[in-house]
C-alpha cells in the first residue's frame, strides 16, 4: 500500500475523514445527501432527499425530487459576482502553435446564454432533444450549458461517431436539431463533421434543424431554410437568456452507451442528483481547491467529458482545461507541453494513453517542468501495473497520488477510487468506495451475496446514489431488464470484481458481451450485426482478446456466403465497412475466416470457444461435447489468424 501525502497542503479528506463520513454516507443517507445537497444553489430548496427503489418491477430512482433548480446557473451565474473575472476553460486547440484561449466566467456566461437564445429562436423547447456532434471547442460546452439553461435535453454523439451511428441516435431520442461544426481538426487531420451530418440526416426527419459552428472555415454544403450558422446568429441574439427553473428530476442529458444486447442505450442523467455528484466527485476525488487549474483529456462525446470536463469543475468554480488534440501530436510530448504551459495541477487521463506514451520513452517527459501536479487520474479500465508505475515515476515523480477511478456511464460519477490523503493506493486497485457506494461482491450463479471480506464475484451495488441513471430513454423495461432483473434487490455493473483482505476492490474487467477498447465500451454484438450487415457476409461472432495498447482488442469471426472467396481485399472492405456503420474505434483488428462457428445444439454460439482461441489459450477450451459439430473448433485454431 502505499500513502502519498499532498505536497501542497492539507486534502479535503484524511483517513478520519473518509471513515466517518462514508459511515455516515450508507448508515443514514437522507442527512448526508441532505447536508451536500446544499452545494448547490436551489431556486426551490428541496424537502426530500432520497426516495429510491431497487425492487425488479419497480425500480424508481428520485433524488431532491421537490427541488428546483438549474444546472448553468450553478455552473455560471452563481459564479460570477466572485469569479467573474477567472478562467472557467482553458482550450488548448490541436496545434501547439495556435494560441490557447482564456474563458472567463462572464465570457462563459455571455456565450451560454446567446447560444441559448439561438436555441430558442429555433424553436428548442424545455425537454426537447438537442443532439450535439462536435469536436473538442468551447462551443461543445457552450451548447451543452444552452441547453440546460432552457431545459433542453443534450445528446453528445462522440465525433468519432459515423453517420449512420449519429443518425441513429438522432431517430431514437427525437431530436429537433442536431449542432455540428464545419471540420475538426484532431492530431493534424480533419474529420469532415458537417458532411457526416448531411449524410445522417438523409436519414431523419427533415424537420431536423443544422446548427453549425464554423471552426475552421473549411467549406461545407449548405442547405438554405435547415442550416444555420451559429456564430453569426449568436451575435444577433440577446446576451440574456432567463435561465428555467428545472425539477431535480427533469432530464438534463441522454448518453448512449453500448451493451451486450442490441442497439446503444439512451442512459437518462437528470438534473439535480447528477450534478450534486459530479461537483462533490470532482472536489474530494481530484482534491480540487479554488484556483487550481484542472485537466481531463477525456472527450465530452464521453460521460467522463460530462462530468469531469464540464459539470463538475464548472459547478465548482474551478478552472477546467479542454484539449482538442491528441496525446501524440505533433509528438508524444504534447500532453506534457501542455501541463507546463498551463500548470496543470489535476491530470486525468486513460490507461490506454499512458501505455502509448510510455512505448515511445521517458525523455518526452522528461523535458517538461511538471512541478505543479498534485494529483493524476486514471480511468477506463483497470491500470497495468506498468503503466501506474511510470506514470507515478515519470509524470508524479512519485509525489502525486493516483486516483483510479472506477465508474460508468451509468453511474455519473466515480463509485470506486480512491481520495488523496485519505486512500492509499495500491497499483491497479480503485481501493474503496466513494461516499454513499455500497459495493456488494456476489457468486454470479447463485447471486449469493458474499460476506467474506476477501472475495470475488460479480459486482454489484446494494443502494442507490443521486449520480445513478434513471432511466433508458423511452425504454424503462429495458433499464429495469439490464441492471436489475439478473440479481435482484442490486443495480447489476457488468463487471467482475475481486475484494483483497483489506477491503480493496480489483475490478477484473466485463462479464457480459461488452469489449473495452481503448477505454471505450464496445457492445460485441453491436459490431457483429454490422458486419452482418455487409452482402458477403453470413454470419459473424465478435470477441475481445488482450490488447498491449487498447486493453482488449476486436477479433472477429466471420463467415461468408456461399458464393464468396476470402480475400485480403474482402478483408479491408469488411474493416471499412464497419468503419462507416459505427465509427474507427469499433475496426476490428482482427478478421478471421470461419466456415462455421462453434454452436451448441440450440443454436447458440459459444463465445467462451472463440475468447479462448483469439486469446491463443487452445489448450484449455474445456466442455465442448455439448457442440453441434466439434470439429469447426479444429478449424479455428487451425487457422487461427496471426495477431501481429
Ligand atoms: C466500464 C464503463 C466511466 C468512464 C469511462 C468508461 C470499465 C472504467 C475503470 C477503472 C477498471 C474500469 C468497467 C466499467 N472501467 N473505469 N478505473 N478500472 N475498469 O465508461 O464506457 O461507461 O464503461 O469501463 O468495465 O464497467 P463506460
């Protein structure tokens, strides 16, 4: 274990600390989330605190649900008779060369509120869906915080996403308008976003309005009477824009995410208990005090860049760095460079990052002057022993702690992980929950609970926390099915878990169909059905395999039809192909040729076959007596594919 005291002062939390308050925390939540409730300002204060029901068939999640209140202002105006005049976001365009921009509140405040009047003026209504589908600018922030001040509900489509994936996401939430940019600019190249939009809404409603932010200038289509440039009309609108008074429960963003089963899921955040635990996470997770300067190299497209970019370190007055780049343009020294620019003092970032800088040596790092870190984060995946040590060795001179923090989309906020100065660390474990998390460890066949301390299982959490999800948009069944019918009386997570004798967790990765890659969440049969989806294809069964850089890694098996040959033509046709249904990062890295897949009787592919073989692990497939035709198996390891 290993403690790492604050070089710079006293943390929010010591060891004391964390104790009495997680007790507290889980022994009588209503006075606890009563109490930080308050760190938000109410326009009405709310009477009730918790009201929450885990019961299969009944599942209802409300936090401060007579509350009112709204999100920009407690992420703006409540800030600025005190810090009107310091830095709410620092970006940090893609070329180094570029000059950074300085956003203060009262600029923030100014942008917010014409960009919320553009909404209006567009006919944006108090819960209708606003899908947002841009890169790494303040006006992603902008647009986010417009639509929370009218009560609008934002639906952030990563830009990586194809057009067909956008499209979808527009279909499923009804959204009125979709705000884009011309192009954007990522690691030296452009990513045509306003094209990709023109081609989704060739398959959406053609009421769907087009805002689009001109970033770079680049040309565009223009389609008179449906796209509107935003820039030019916030110039023309008014600078005030009341804000509306939300309910805590009201919606205030639908985040798709992947799962097992079928298509991505619309997880509901609402307003008031989400931005409760985003602002309290950030705070004691990050050790976050006024005037630090604060950087998460997530994207906003994921939860991380919700909460951890945007709602959290605005709530909380502080200063939020945005990155439009990549850690390894123009060299692997960037994220770096940008610390010391900027004295960064909270670093949070991906294992899968680190892992990449870490291949390409220490001096990238070495020729930066860090001093002004205090604490990194990690997230995503569980982090490599390696990867923790040179990231603590190289970038916190092991003088910062690591926060690893275990969380999901669904949960809004991190759930294990630990608090600097109050948490020690052990390299590769989130440690131990945060306030009001009971994480409960089960036997995932007979969903016994175990009480043990050293165990391992499936995890689970027993109660519920104002950051959980509330629903999946217009699929409540759906919700209740996913995280509540398997193991009942418990939100399900997906993931595996070992507890250590001292009570710390080691998350051991998905249970379910899902695949991380590169921290993000794949659904397998996602990939599947758009391989497919392609003419030459019959049938296809998608794993994970471990990945040196991504963590896991794609494999997939595909069969073809009849009448086709394999080819490595055919090969890069299937790569691209599913490059444009779902986006680059669900590419399979590797494709191997399956005259049939191993199936039992019923039908059923075994994937637990196909892991083991893309993992090169054949000597160990166990049962497969139950199979319909045994010797398919022969054939995969036969010509099992080379990994590279
Ligand atoms: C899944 C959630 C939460 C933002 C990033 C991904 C895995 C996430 C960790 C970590 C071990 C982790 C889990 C989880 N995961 N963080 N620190 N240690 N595993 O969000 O796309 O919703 O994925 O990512 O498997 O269930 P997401």
């Amino acid at each position: 274990m290993r403690e790492v005291p604050s070089h710079f002062g006293p943390a929010h939390a010591d060891a004391a600390k964390y104790r009495e308050m997680y007790n507290e925390s889980v022994e009588n939540p209503e006075a606890f989330w009563g109490r930080e409730g308050k760190r938000l300002d109410w326009i009405t204060p709310y009477t009730k605190v918790k009201d929450t029901d885990f019961t299969f068939g009944n599942v209802s999640i409300k936090w401060f649900h007579d509350g009112v209140l709204n999100a920009s202002v407690n992420c703006i105006d409540r800030h600025l008779a005190t810090r009107g005049d310091q830095t709410a976001i620092i970006f940090e365009p893609d070329e180094p060369s570029d000059p950074a921009q300085y956003i203060t509140y009262r600029e923030l405040s100014e942008k917010v509120n014409r960009m919320a009047n553009v909404l209006l003026s567009q006919g944006v209504m108090r819960g209708d869906r606003v899908v947002i589908y841009l890169p790494m600018i303040p006006e992603a922030a902008y647009a986010m915080l417009a639509c929370a001040r009218i009560g609008a509900i934002h639906s952030i489509v990563f830009a990586g996403f194809s057009p067909d994936a956008l499209a979808n996401r527009i279909n499923d939430c009804g959204a009125k308008l979709v705000i884009t940019a011309d192009t954007a600019p990522r690691g030296g190249r452009r990513t045509p976003l306003k094209s990709n939009t023109d081609a989704a809404l060739l398959h959406c409603s053609d009421k769907v309005r087009c805002l689009v932010v001109k970033h770079t200038g680049d040309q565009t289509t223009w389609i008179q009477g449906r796209d509107v440039d935003v820039k030019a009309m916030m110039e023309d609108v008014s600078p005030e824009c009341p804000p509306r008074p939300m309910n805590a429960e009201d919606p205030l963003f639908i985040l798709y995410t992947s799962g097992s089963t079928g298509k991505p899921k619309g997880v509901v955040h609402c307003t008031g208990g989400y931005l409760v635990y985003a602002a309290m996470t950030h705070e004691y997770v990050f050790d976050y005090h006024q005037g630090d300067v604060y950087w998460c190299s997530a994207d906003v497209g994921w939860v991380t860049g919700h909460s951890y970019i945007v709602y959290g370190p605005l709530a909380n007055g502080g200063t939020s760095l945005m990155f439009e780049g990549t850690p390894t343009y123009p060299d692997a020294g960037r994220f770096w460079e940008v610390c010391e620019k900027h004295k960064v003092n909270q670093f949070y970032t991906a294992p899968t990052a680190i892992r990449a800088l870490m291949g390409q040596g220490p001096e990238y790092v070495e020729k930066y002057d860090l001093s002004a870190l205090k604490t990194l984060g990690s997230v995503g995946e569980p982090i490599n022993p390696e990867a923790w040590a040179w990231y603590d060795k190289y970038v916190g001179k092991g003088k910062c702690p690591i926060v690893d923090t275990w969380w999901q989309t669904e949960t809004g906020g991190h759930m294990i992980t630990p608090l600097p100065g109050a948490i020690p660390t052990k390299p590769g474990s989130a440690t131990r929950p945060f306030f009001g998390v009971k994480p409960v460890i089960l036997d995932p066949t007979t969903a016994v609970k175990q009480d043990e301390t050293a165990t391992e299982g499936v995890l689970c959490i027993a109660d519920s926390w104002p950051g959980q999800m509330r629903t999946v948009w217009g699929d409540h069944e759906r919700f209740q099915e996913t995280y509540f019918s398997q193991y009942k009386g418990y939100y399900f997570t997906g993931d595996g878990c070992r507890r250590d004798s001292d009570g710390y967790y080691w998350i051991t990765g998905r249970v379910d169909d899902v695949i991380n890659v590169s921290g993000h969440r794949m659904g397998t049969a996602e990939v599947e059905s758009a391989l497919v989806a392609h003419q030459a294809v019959a049938e296809a069964a998608v794993v994970g395999f471990p990945h040196e850089l991504k963590g896991q890694g794609i494999y997939a098996y595909v069969t073809l039809m009849n009448d086709v040959e394999p080819s490595d033509d055919l090969r890069k046709d299937l790569e691209k192909w599913v490059r444009t249904e779902i986006g680059p990062i669900a590419k399979p890295d590797v494709i191997q040729w399956a005259p049939g897949l191993p199936k039992t009787r019923s039908g059923k592919i075994m994937r637990r076959i196909l892991r083991k073989i893309a993992e090169n692990d054949t000597g160990a497939l166990g049962d497969i007596s139950t199979l319909a035709d045994p010797s398919v198996v022969d054939d995969l390891i036969a010509n099992r594919a080379n990994k590279g």
